[in-house]
C-alpha cells in the first residue's frame, strides 16, 4: 500500500517567496531521504513552494474565483511530501518517526486510495475517469 | 508516545530484520544462528518494549540485544575442536558492545553485509525454491505463513525448506562473503532471476486470489530496488529494476472489472499507473549511462518501455521492438523470445511475414504444449483470412491453457472464427 507522508512546517502558511531552507537541515533531510531510497520505500517526494507564490480556485456557484496566496485563512499549509509504499499503516508511521524532526515541522500520514477500496458502482464511476490514478492491484 | 507498541514492533521488524540477520552473519558465520540471534532480540521487545515503550533507536536496542544472545550461546557451546575460533568471535563482539558508538559502526558496513546476505540466500549449493523461500524470509522478512499463502503451498513446506537450506548452507561451510569476480556475474544473474521469479509469481495471481500473492510483486519490486542501491554500478539490476516498475504499472489493466484477462494491445493505457512507468524509464536511463552492452533484463526492460511510451497500441514502434528483439535472441536465445519476435515481426511488417516466421517454430519441442504459440498463430491466420484454420488454432490454445478464464476467452475467438465462416 501507498502511503503520502505530508510534511506540515510551521507559519509556512505565512512563508515569503523565494525563502530557502537551512543548508544543514536540508542535509540531513537528505540523508533520511536516502534511508528511504536504500530501504526499497520511496517513489517520489517532492517540496512545494510557499503558498504566497500560489493561488487558490474556489467554487463559489458553480464559478471558478482565483485568489492569489498567501491565504489569510489558512491555518496550516503542505511544505512537501514523500510517497512510500510499505505494508502497513504502522510501518509509515515508523518511517515518518525516523524523520530528523524538529519543532518546526508536523508529518502527516495518510493512506492513498485503491479501486478496491470502493464499492462496485463508484469503482464503475471512477472507470470512465482514466486519469483517477486508482489502482486495483498492489504497487 | 502513544505508538501501539505490538503493532510498531512488526513494522521495526519489518524495517530492521534484514540489516539485523545480515550483520549478526557476518560476525557470527551462520546465517541460520544469526536469525535465531535475530529472532530472540525479537522476543525480547517484545516482552519489554509494551512497558518500558520504544527505544529511541530500535534498531541499535535490537543489534545490541541479539549480540548478547549470540556472547551467551558461544559461551555455553564451546566446543573444543572450534574453540579458538568461537573465541575470537565472542570477543569481537565484546568489543563491539563495548563500543560507544555502537550505530555509527553498524551502519557502516551494512550495505556490504545486506549483500552478502542476498548472495547467501541465493547460494548455488541450494534450490531455486530455497533460493525464494529463504530470500523472502531472511531478506524480505516474511514469515513462513505469509510465504506459503503467496505460493499456494503448505507452511510445514515453506518451514521444511528454510530449515533444510539453512542446514545445507551450514554443512557445505558458505562462508559468509560476496562472491568472487569471476563469479560476480552469473551469481548476480542468479540472485536477479530468483526475485523476476517471485514478481512473476504475484504478477500471475487474479481476481480473488489472496491478497498475499500480488503482494509479491511489492516485495519483488522492494527487493529490486534495495539491489539497485547495493550494486549502482550493475545495469541488468537496473534493467529487473525497470521491467518491473514497468510491468506492475499495467496491473490494474490487465483484467477487465469481473476478472478476465485483457491483453497489452487491449488495455486502458490510461489507467496505467504512470508513476511506475516513470520510476521504470528513470531505472533504464541508469543502466544506459553504465555504457555496457545491454543484458537480458535490460532489453526486456527496453521493449516493455516501447509498449509503456505508446500513448494509444497504434503508436507502438514495433520496428524497434523487432530490433531489440533480435538483440536479446543474441545474448539469450529462447522460442518464446523468438514467439514474441515473430508477433512484433507481424505488427511491423504484416501477418503473413509473422506467420511464416512462427511456422518455423511450430517443430520447436519446447513450445510443443505452449499455449500462446497456436493462440498467435489462430490471430495471425484471422487476420489473413483464413478462417477455418484460425478456429482450429484457437480451439488448440484453449484445450492446452490452465487457466480457466484465458481458456474462455479462446473458446470465444474460437466461436468468432466459426460465425464469420458461416
């Protein structure tokens, strides 16, 4: 099974444009990455720019309505985040405990989605939708 | 820390066992002991992590833990014949324990123990079914019930096997090292084949099999990939690496919703996971830079990459499918290989060129109860018509398959040809 660990930093809800992380944490990030990668685990991961070089599409009405970030009301924000397959929930959890963690950040742990984990008539549903990344089988 | 401690001990193991046996074997010489090591620090947490709560470093507790065990079992089986050796080892393992830093030196060398680990697993001396049995157990830390339900096989067999193999690997004294170079390569051959084997085995598995046997084809692929980090430098690990994230990326296409077989050329390519088809392509970007010249796996990995960038079957480029075709006959000749040549040969050039080039298979006694060369054959001579004979092919293919749903679906072409005929 499929597991996104979402990394959660603190105040990056507020982040300026174009801050750039500290050499020394970004280093050890990359030596946990590199667990991963060297545990057969990792598929991808990827770090996200501040949401104030973003913007969001609401759907007020069934119309689209663009708001450039950072978003006022946003409490918490996604920095990041590495896909790993593992076998249990438990063993995401032990990866993401293994993180060089700090008061700085929160890891989310969630669980992607499978066809089998929908009944028959939304897995005939989500069958006219090629591009719903759903898997049946494993990997 | 309100981490369920049971649960978190199964994952810890999961993560930790293979480094665990791995590094014990290689101070301890048996791969059979330093499991029994292994297991016995498992029992300890499990006995004690529920109240004094998770180690900081579960694996360090772990390592720590087993070498004790091993310090007490060398002290209580002295034997005098092996004395001076025993001793040497308890000793080196004192040492260990003493140690301050004992997880910087763990960590060390453990790529290399992993790896002598692998090869052992897949040691000569044993069976190609101790080779898989053991290198699940000991590498991918299954348990023997989880192996058996993957294999469709008995557990007491599983059990027997690992044990028989662990005793072979004693008497025939493996010492606990990588092989040498002028082995390297066929013994690396050999590990590679033995993990294709366990990916095929779930790869094989269909609709309301037991979850356990497609798993297999995650366990192959983690395999695969704790390889490719061990040995960066060999492209046919690469190339397993990539013609397996290629392959599972079709697996929820290749049956249709009730569970039928739907072949390459008819599947959604939109529900082809493209994740996996990007880790595979990235795999076979790494064995070409190697700059060698390709293998088996790697031309494999290179024709399914062929099917796996077509956006829709029409776009496939069977001119260089034919191409790689050939090259792999070169290096290694088989007739389902030379089967598949001629299918792309058809796709290229047209049927009759295909048929003629699988008519001269047909005496090919390998192939004599192969059910796909009559099924090629039945497609080809519908495509030129011929219909009559097209039926009686199909009829063939199905009464030679063991599978119950493929065999309907021939007995369906088969029933296709017959209307058309009229």
């Amino acid at each position: 099974m499929r597991f996104m660990m979402l990394m959660i930093p603190k105040g990056y809800e507020k982040a300026k444009a174009g801050g750039m992380p500290d050499a020394k944490v970004v280093a050890e990030m990359m030596r946990y990455n590199k667990s991963l990668q060297q545990a057969g685990v990792l598929l991808a991961l990827d770090g996200l720019h501040p949401p104030s070089m973003g913007a969001r599409i609401s759907f007020s009405g069934g119309e689209p309505l663009v708001t450039d970030g950072p978003f006022s009301e946003a409490k918490e924000v996604i920095g990041g985040y590495w896909m790993i397959q593992v076998r249990s929930k438990q063993e995401a959890i032990e990866w993401a405990c293994r993180c060089p963690g700090s008061e700085e950040f929160v890891i989310e742990i969630r669980q992607v989605q499978e066809m089998a984990d929908f009944p028959p008539d939304v897995q005939q549903a989500a069958a006219g939708f090629p591009e719903l990344q759903l898997g049946r089988g494993p990997a | 820390m309100t981490r369920d401690p049971y649960r978190a001990i199964e994952a810890v193991w999961r993560i930790e066992s293979a480094k665990l046996i791995a590094a014990l074997a290689r101070r301890v010489g048996d791969v059979g002991l330093a499991e029994d090591f292994a297991q016995e620090a498992l029992l300890r947490a499990l006995e004690q992590w529920p109240e004094t709560g998770i180690p900081d470093n579960p694996g360090a507790w772990l390592m720590t833990t087993a070498k004790r065990r091993a310090i007490d079992h060398f002290r209580r089986h002295q034997r005098l014949e092996r004395r001076h050796e025993q001793f040497a080892r308890e000793s080196e393992l004192q040492q260990e324990l003493a140690a301050a830093d004992l997880e910087v030196a763990m960590d060390d060398d453990i790529g290399d123990d992993l790896l002598r680990l692998i090869f052992v697993a897949c040691h000569p001396c044993l069976s190609m079914e101790a080779h898989v049995a053991l290198t699940l157990r000991l590498l991918a830390g299954l348990t023997t019930e989880e192996i058996a339900r993957g294999f469709l096989i008995p557990e007491a067999t599983v059990a027997q096997r690992i044990v028989r193999a662990k005793r072979t690997l004693a008497a025939a004294r493996v010492p606990f090292e990588l092989p040498r170079r002028a082995e390297f390569a066929s013994r690396l051959r050999s590990v590679l084949q033995v993990i294709y084997l366990i990916f095929n085995e779930g790869y094989t598995a269909t609709t309301g099999d037991d979850w356990m046997r497609p798993a297999l084809c995650e366990e192959a692929l983690r395999l695969g990939r704790i390889l490719a980090e061990l040995v960066p430098e060999e492209p046919e690990v690469h190339g397993l690496v990539a013609l397996m994230e290629i392959q599972a990326s079709r697996l929820r296409a290749r049956a249709s919703p009730v569970g039928e077989p739907v072949l390459l050329l008819d599947q959604d390519r939109g529900v082809w996971d493209q994740l996996l088809i990007h880790r595979g392509l990235v795999a076979l970007e790494r064995a070409r830079v190697l700059g060698r010249v390709p293998g088996q796996n790697l031309l494999q990995a290179e024709i399914a990459a062929c099917h796996a960038r077509a956006q829709t079957a029409a776009e496939t480029d069977w001119n260089r499918i034919l191409v790689l075709y050939d090259m792999l006959i070169e290096v290694a000749p088989s007739p389902v290989a030379k089967l598949n040549r001629a299918v792309a040969l058809a796709m290229a050039t047209g049927p009759a060129a295909g048929l003629e080039s699988i008519d001269a298979l047909v005496a090919e006694p390998s192939l004599r109860n192969y059910h796909l060369l009559p099924a090629v054959r039945g497609d080809l001579l519908r495509k030129l018509g011929r219909l009559e004979e097209a039926r009686a092919e199909f009829e063939r293919a199905a009464s030679l398959t063991r599978n119950a749903r493929e065999r309907e679906l021939l007995r369906t072409r088969a029933a296709e040809c017959q209307k058309g005929i009229g």
